[in-house]
C-alpha cells in the first residue's frame, strides 16, 4: 500500500491534506515522493522557523539526545531550567511552565488566571474574555476560548466561563468587563486561524487600560506569531503591551514540540506543587532545541523578517489576483479573488505549499529564507493568481 492508501485507512480522518508526501528538506525547499522540490511558504504551520533539515538545530537536538531523551519533572534538568532562564531574559517575565503544544500553554494560562482571581478577587470572578475570531486551541476549554462559533457546533456542552469581545470595539469590551465578574483577556497580536488580522494599535491600547482600570490580567497568545515571526521576537511588543502571561509554542522548538507558559510578577508564585503539571513537559530534548532556536533570534535576523516581510506586502499591493494583503512580519494574508483553498492547490501544482485561513492564503515562510527564493515564490504565486 502506498503512503496515501495507508494514511486514508488507518489514520483519523482530522485533516484535509494536500496530495502530496514529503520526504525530506533544507532549508526552504521541500522534496516529495514524486521527486519535485517545492519552495516552503508555509514552514509547518510557522514550526520550521529556520526550515527543514536546519544542521545547527539539528546538533543541538542530536547532542541532547546522545544524553537523555526525558528523565519526568520529578528531577531537574539543565536544558529546561536554561530555557526558562533565557525566555525570561528576553522578556522581563518571572518563570516558565513548559507544555508540549500551544494548546496546552493556553490550558495553562486559563487556570493560571482563575486561581490568580480567585485568590485575589474572589471565586465568582472566572471569567476570561477573549476576542471574536480567536484561536486559542483544541482542548475543550481552549475551544471554548476560541471565539468562533463554527468550531464550538459539534462540541457541546463546551467549558464555560469565556466571554466574546469584537476587535476594535473597546466600548462593548468595557461593557462585558462591568457586567461581569471577570479574571483577565486573551488576545492574539494578530488573530491567525482568524484570518491574519492584527488588532492594531489603538484596540491593543485598550486591552492594556481596560485589563489595567479593572484590575484583570493581560493574557497574550504567541503560539504562531510568536518567536520572531512578527519582526519582533513576539508580537505583543509591537504595541508596547506589558502582558501577565506569554504562551508560546510551534515556532520555538523549532520542529520538535514544546509549549511555554510565561509568568509574570502578578502571577509567578500562583502555583504551588501539585496544582499543575505535565509527564512531558520541559522534555529535555525539545528544550535543547529550543535554546538553539532562541539564540538565533536576534536583532539581525528580526531585521531582516522585517524587510522581507515589506517586500510581500510590497509586491501584493494592489497585485492582480488578490483583493488585500494583512498580517504582520512574515505572518501574511492573501486575499486572492478565487477561492483560497483552489489557489493553495494550484500553487503547489506550481512548486509552493502554502496553508489557508477562512478565505485567506496563509504565508509563514521560515523566517531565514533567502531572498532569491522568496522573490522566486512570490512571482509564482502571482502568475497563479491569474491563471
């Protein structure tokens, strides 16, 4: 049977997969079974930040594991401690819970916030507003945190204790935030499965007066705009935001999973032993990973994501074939005149693999792609646009 039968019979039908097994990679390029290369746009979902086959990251992992590959969190190890340490460094935030995906950050981050208001406010106050058009995860709760509607249907009774506020509208935000006992609001600097929507700068400034008026915690979802993709190494610095809470994953471990939950003054000391845990979280391995990973995200690479995400909006400005062009860094939305998903499958027809949201292509290039390529896989995709 071949890789395509094997997967229809015995894999959760979860997925809607484009035609197409890979079978190796470097850097940006990407080799199928059908031995075509293929230029990377969409980088795992914004997980191969430095692309495939990346050979210092490669070592990193390959060292750590010629050690040990996981000992439980009921002894130390260094490469968690160091991460967390470095997280911390590059934030100004007090300490790390580590998970092993942006879903279970976010779980984190939920309880961190109610036991935090439920100490300090009272039980009553449990609720968590988030944004309409969020993505916050697949677990229950943090399905139930993800404010649309489409993704709650088959699911219910969902988690309650989420509340649903519209991006740029600080009025009716306020107004959820006085008629009800809350704990703190989740945003994303830029809403990804939403449509590749940042919130701007003046809804940003609110979220921060509002959460700050009322004494609630600031909640920030980096799970994929975070770890440099935005021209920042998170997004949330953008808009000058102070947030009590950082989740974080895909991007940081580089192609090995990993969540990160980063705690700030007001909540560092919310939990005590017992009170959460996780059997792999701080896997040494994908921590060693991770420490590679955020060592090369510096100013210099930062820098050039940001030209290189000036050159896309440049080019698919007013671009035939596309009607807008939004995001942030080299986290972009296309929204091209046919229907996105029949692009993304001409486009890979053509050479490129890039993901969807809503009616949007998706771009999330590996953050070091070379220029040549990038010009490359943009000039395609425009000839494709208007086939």
């Amino acid at each position: 049977m071949t890789t395509f039968e094997l997967d229809r019979q015995y894999v959760a039908h979860t997925y809607n997969r484009f035609p197409l097994e890979i079978v190796g990679g470097e850097g940006a390029k990407v080799f199928g079974a059908d031995g075509k290369d293929y230029i990377d746009l969409g980088s795992g979902i914004a997980v191969n930040i430095f692309g495939m086959n990346d050979a210092p990251w490669r070592d990193a992992v390959t060292a750590q594991l010629s050690r040990f590959a996981h000992t439980s969190n009921l002894y130390y190890n260094a490469p968690a401690a160091q991460l967390a340490q470095m997280l911390c460094a590059r934030t100004g935030l007090k300490r790390v819970f580590f998970s092993n995906s942006g879903a279970e950050a976010n779980e984190c981050a939920i309880k961190v916030a109610r036991k935090w208001a439920a100490v300090n406010k009272g039980a009553q106050y449990r609720n968590i507003i988030t944004l309409k058009s969020s993505f916050h995860g697949r677990t229950l709760a943090t399905l139930s945190a993800t404010g649309q509607d489409a993704f709650h249907q088959d699911y219910q009774p969902l988690p309650g204790g989420f509340l649903y506020a519209q991006v740029g509208d600080a009025a009716g935000l306020e107004k959820l935030v006085k008629e009800n006992p809350c704990a703190a609001i989740f945003f994303e600097a830029v809403q990804g499965e939403g449509g590749v929507t940042p919130i701007g700068q003046d809804f940003a400034d609110a979220l921060s007066r509002i959460a700050r008026e009322n004494d609630l915690l600031l909640l920030a979802d980096e799970v994929q705009i975070g770890n440099g993709r935005s021209g920042q190494l998170y997004g949330y610095m953008h808009y000058g935001l102070s947030p009590d809470v950082v989740t974080t994953a895909k991007g940081l471990g580089g192609g090995l999973p990993i969540g990160a939950t980063l705690l700030g003054d007001r909540v560092c000391d919310v939990f005590s032993p017992g009170d959460h845990g996780s059997t792999f979280g701080g896997n040494p391995v994908a921590c060693a990973g991770a420490i590679h990973i955020l060592s090369r995200i510096d100013e210099e690479l930062l820098l050039q994501v940001r030209e290189k995400s000036a050159y896309i909006f440049d080019a698919f400005k007013d671009a035939p074939g596309f009607d807008s062009v939004s995001g942030m860094g080299l986290m972009i939305g296309l929204a091209p005149k046919k229907p996105a998903r029949e692009l993304a499958e001409l486009a890979l027809q053509n050479g490129l693999l890039l993901t969807t949201a809503k009616q949007k292509l998706r771009l999330l290039p590996p953050l070091n792609i070379p220029m040549a390529l990038l010009e490359s896989a943009v000039q395609t995709l425009k000839r494709c646009a208007v086939q």
